[in-house]
C-alpha cells in the first residue's frame, strides 16, 4: 500500500457544499467539485518540493455530513476520523458522528491499515453515502479511532479521511468506485481527474466517466503492469527518461521495463534514475536558466516537463515579493522510479479504468 501523503494545510471555513451530478442521473456519472491544495512537502529522501494534494467533500451518513477526504489511487478502502477518536491527531479534523445518522451500522470488528506515513485503527461499520437526493448507496467502511503518523507533521494536514481508489481490495477494503459501479449507480468502473488551471477554482473527480472538456486530443491509454508482487497498484510501463534531450541509460531487467507509480495521493511529482539531475532552484530564482527540461516516456509516449512547466514563483511566506519553488524532485539514483503525482496533474488530465485496468493521460486545457 503506498504512502497517501500529507494532505493540505487548507480549511474551509464553510460547509456549504453540493454534490453535483454531471449530466443527468441516467448517465451514469457524478462530479464532485475536487480542490488541489499546494504546500511543501518533504519525500523520502529528504528532499523538499512544492506538492499539491487533492480532497473532495464526501457525503457521509442519513442525514449527510460532508467530510473531507482525500483521493488516493494507491490505497484501497474508505476511512475517515470520527468522534471516537480521542488520539490528539484527531483535534481540528471535521469528525464524522455515527450518533447523529440513523443509517451507521457498527460491526464490532476493529481495523488496523498501514500507510507509508504511518498506522491507524479503528472500527468497521457500515453506513450510507448519497450521490444525490434520490441515489444512494450502502458502503463498508473504517472509523478512525487512534492514528499513528510516523511523518512529522503529516496529521497537522487539513484532511479528515482517505478515500482510497486503488485497483487494490480486500474484505474490508471495498473503494467507494467500486461500490458504485457495483451498485449500478455509474455506468462504467472508472474515475476522471481534472484538476482547475487555476488552483483557486474547484477542478472534478468524475466517478463513472470523465470530462473531456478538461483536455485536448486523444487519451493515451496504458496498461497497468500485472507482475506486481505487492498488490495491484496503477503501475505503469516506463520506457524512457530523457533529460535535455538525451536519454539517459536504464539499468530495468530485460524481462520488464521499469515501473512508473500514478498515484494522485503521492503529492511529490518524484523521479529518480541513474543520471537523473536535481531540479531544485534557488528561492531567488537565479538558477532557473540552468534548470533541465526532462521527459518521461510511458509505453513510448512522451510526457514533457520544461522549468516553465515544474518551477514556480509564490509570495515569499517569510517576507515581501516572490520565491521560486520546484514542484518536482530529481535524484541520481541505482533504480529508476518515478512517482507520477502532485504538479503531474497540473500538465496533465487522468483517467483511472478499473475494469480494464488502463490509465489513460491528455494535455490538459
């Protein structure tokens, strides 16, 4: 199960939200407004980047409560902070409350996941989720009664649940997508993931479809790697990097080709590979001519990223004016991996199909 990295240092003040169905309801489709949220953040090697993560207000319980969970292809299940938890973690979070909803079903059974930013537990039940005033649905999830982040600072995120889509699954572990589609709420077992060109404005996770007014041209379809020895992830092909025009050699065995994460609760759009540059820059922007234009190659497709593309210019939070930041990180590693996640999305529109398990990417409008 791979990391659902640090979610947002954001807050809304006002819960006034409404689920959205995308064009009628016997289209099969439901859009809910999704809100990338940038801050720093730090990956496994120590090195800091300019993330985005992404959340969506889920609609939980009879009556709703709208709770905030973010979407995470790299974890199954749904899991959300309530009311017993008294773990300190959990102070500041916007609490699901099964004592108010007539509809949560408590099966006395405790839970326990692993992230790659720590643990949790809690208790399984079962409870309602509406996807309109007249669509709804029973889904099996966690509480979250005690958390356990080995990450420093990740539980100070403004989340209050993860929303897990992976290909992934178990007894306890069912995706809301999956649930749908099972349900015959959504015609087809995928999910669209447009993020905003400005990140003051909603983007859409579209369950059930995508949105193709959130890109141009054609998706390019990929299929997910099926010799995956811990679970099924969105795992893709990677036959290629390329750094100021030159490919770099890849040490991938011959039998298979290196393997490329899609991971939308990763954060850190991260790439390592033996010869890979560092694309830090310097708050003061003075190395950003010197900044490499670099490609990942998917099945043989391109995906181009130039400095325009992954440096950006924000208020300084320690003073007046602008500072640079990446929002990708580089590292001249022994394996080649990228984490295709945070800024990626920026670039590039998203299409998760479950049932045929392809991932499909346009340029985004």
């Amino acid at each position: 199960m791979t990391s659902i990295s640090r979610l947002c240092l954001f807050s809304i003040s006002v819960l006034i939200l409404v689920l959205k169905c995308q064009a009628s309801q016997s289209s099969g489709m439901y859009t809910f407004d999704l809100y990338s949220v940038p801050h720093m953040l730090n990956n496994n090697m120590g090195q800091w980047g300019y993330g985005l993560e992404y959340r969506f207000y889920l609609p939980i319980g009879t009556p709703a409560q709208y709770i905030p969970v973010a979407v995470d292809s790299g974890s199954p299940g749904l899991v959300v902070y309530s009311d017993i938890c008294k773990d300190p973690e959990c102070k500041g979070k916007v609490l699901f409350n099964q004592q108010e909803s007539s509809s949560w079903v408590d099966l006395h059974k405790p839970v326990f996941y692993s992230y790659g930013a720590g643990k949790i537990s809690g208790e399984l039940g079962t409870e309602e989720l509406s996807f309109s005033s007249s669509e709804k649905m029973t889904m099996l999830f966690s509480l979250i009664e005690k958390v356990d982040w080995t990450e420093p600072g990740f539980g100070a995120f403004n989340f209050s649940g993860i929303c897990g889509l992976s290909l992934s699954q178990g007894m306890n572990n069912i995706s809301v997508l999956q649930n749908a589609y099972d349900n015959g709420l959504i015609k087809y077992n995928m999910f669209g993931f447009g993020v905003s060109s400005d990140l003051s404005t909603p983007g859409e996770l579209v369950l059930g479809g995508y949105d193709e007014s959130y890109f141009t041209g054609d998706l390019q379809w990929h299929d997910v790697m099926q010799d995956q020895s811990y679970g099924i992830l969105y795992m893709l092909n990677g036959t290629g990097v390329k750094v100021n025009g030159q490919f770099l050699k890849l040490p991938c065995a011959e039998f298979r080709n290196c393997s490329f994460l899609v991971d939308t609760g990763g954060g850190l759009f991260d790439i390592a590979a033996p010869g890979f540059p560092s694309l830090a820059v310097e708050s003061d922007c003075s190395n950003v001519d010197q900044l490499p234009t670099f490609s990942i190659f998917i099945d043989n497709n391109e995906y181009e990223f130039t400095p325009a593309d992954y440096i950006l210019k924000i208020p300084n939070p320690n003073g007046s004016g602008t500072i640079c930041v990446s929002t990708a990180i580089g590292a001249d590693g022994p394996v080649v991996t990228a984490d295709i996640a945070g800024w990626f999305f920026h670039k590039y529109y998203a299409v998760f199909d479950r049932q045929n398990q392809v991932v499909g990417f346009a340029p985004r409008n």
